[in-house]
C-alpha cells in the first residue's frame, strides 16, 4: 500500500484569558472610536474571547485560550487540555497513532480485491483494519493446488473432481485398472478404489492413456499419447500428475504408482504399495519406474 505525505498538525493561539475573566471588547473606526463593551463571567471553565470554554476538551481553546487543534485528514479533539484526534475524513486512517500527522494513509485497500496467499494462490483483500489489510485465504477448488495453505489439495471430496480407480485381476489376462465399477467386477475385482486420478486436466496433470496390447490380453497404462508407439488410446483413464512430480504437487498427498513388467507374457502391473512392489520383483517381476502420481483418497 502507498502512503500519502501529510501536512504537520497546526495549532493556532490567538490569546489567553484566566479562569473567571471579565471580557470587554472594543472597536475602532476612522477618525472617532466607537467602543461596545460585552461582558463575560464564567462560573464554570474559562472566558476565551467573549466564551465560557473548557480548556481540557475545546479542541478550539485545547490547554489554553486560541490554541486550536487542526489535525490533517481528521476532526479535532481536546483530551485533558492536549489535542486529539476525533475522528478521520472518509478514504483516510491513521496508523501511526501521532496525532501531529493526523490520518495520514490515504486508504487504498479495495474489499475483496485480488490479493496473493502466502502459498501462492488468489485470495480476497479484508480491509477491515485499513492499517493492516490481511488476504482472506480462498476455498479449495479442483485444481490440483494447494488454495487454503494447508498443504493438502482439493481435500473434502469435491464433487466431480476426481474418479476413482478399481484393481481387478484373473489368471488368463492379468490386471485391469478402471474407473468402471462393472468393468472391473467382471474382471475379477480386486481392490474398489485402489487409487484416484483427476476427471479433467488441472495445474500440470497429464492424461493417463489405456492401451492395448495385442494378443496378451492385458493391458499398458501410460501417459504417451501413442502408448509407447504400439498405437492409439483406447481410452483416457483420468488425470495423473507427472514424473517427475512438479515441484508442488507433492503437498496434495499424491503417491507413486510403480510400474512392472512381467517379460514372460509382456503383462504390465501397478501398484501404490512399495512392499507390494518389491514383492513383485522378489517374484522375477521387472520393475520399470514411476509411472506417475496418484492419489489414495477423493
């Protein structure tokens, strides 16, 4: 925010009266004096140009008569005969607390504007203290980033956001992995939900391909939009983040999913299990890398 330089408080005296003063006033005019007397006792306060005036709270006659409290962008005060400030003019604030420089941040703080969250998403400016505006945090929406910083992404099942994907097995074909319930039971269901993976692309999400495998009766799950030039996608699964992860995405809870290859019926595995994939190597399974990031929950 952009501070305005503001003139010092000015504080004019003009005279000085005791407490219970008798005030007369007199005029001249030309050649001949005309004199009007007007008479002044105080019973309470002090007599300040013909007024009864309490030096402790007039901002006008503050500690003494014609001592005037003119505090810039502001509307006086006296408070035990030292001015003050009463109040701000609209658009201004003071923030220093010196009532010699008055309110003196012109406020440009615009409520609900655009503002950047300390973890690097949008949020909306809280101008409820003008002195120390704060960037209202936004909710979480489906995007694969962190939008509360809370180090955690698209938490609290956002509806249509992610899909998850069933593991299914058989002896004759291998394991199958899709988002289709029915799919998978015929199959042979294995896990319902063994990882999840965005509907639509977000931040740096990748499409993760079904590809076939002619003749093995398996199938290879990839991010290549030529399955590893065997041919065309089948179909897209969801949205993987890739490998390597991008550098935020770590804190959204994504996972590796680890690929092998069985060499002897060039059937391909995966699995967000580390023991479940050493197992499967202990088993003459190769393993072939990361083949991106998952997540293990909506």
């Amino acid at each position: 925010m952009k501070r305005v330089a503001v003139a010092a408080l000015a504080i004019v005296t003009l005279g000085a009266c005791a407490e219970g003063d008798t005030v007369d006033g007199s005029t001249q005019g030309g050649d001949a004096t005309a004199t009007t007397t007007s008479t002044t006792t105080c019973s309470e306060g002090t007599a300040c140009d013909a007024s009864c005036v309490d030096l402790q709270t007039d901002p006008q006659n503050c500690g003494e008569c014609g001592r005037t409290c003119v505090p810039p962008h502001g509307t006086a005060a006296c408070a035990g005969g030292e001015c003050a400030l009463a109040a701000c003019d609209l658009g201004f604030a003071d923030c220093d607390a010196d009532v010699e420089t008055g309110c003196e941040l012109a406020i440009d703080c615009q409520q609900g504007g655009a503002c950047m969250t300390a973890c690097d998403s949008t949020g909306g400016l809280d101008c409820t203290d003008p002195c120390a505006p704060s960037c209202a945090l936004p909710a979480e929406s489906c995007n694969a980033l962190d939008d509360d910083c809370d180090l955690a992404c698209d938490q609290g099942a956002i509806p249509g956001c992610r899909v998850a994907v069933h593991r299914a097995y058989n002896a004759a074909n291998g394991h199958l992995f899709t988002t289709n319930l029915a799919e998978a039971q015929t199959w042979g269901l294995e896990f319902e939900g063994f990882f999840h993976l965005y509907v639509d692309a977000a931040a740096d999400l990748r499409p993760f391909f079904r590809c076939a495998k002619g003749g093995t009766g398996n199938f290879l799950f990839s991010e290549s939009n030529d399955c590893e030039l065997t041919g065309a996608p089948l179909l897209t699964v969801g949205f993987i983040a890739p490998a390597p992860v991008a550098p935020d995405l770590p804190t959204c809870g994504a996972v590796p999913l680890y690929r092998l290859r069985l060499a002897a019926n060039n059937w391909h595995f995966y699995t967000v299990s580390l023991p479940e994939r050493d197992s499967a190597v202990a088993g003459g399974w190769a393993d072939e890398g990361i083949a991106g990031y998952v997540w293990p929950a909506l």
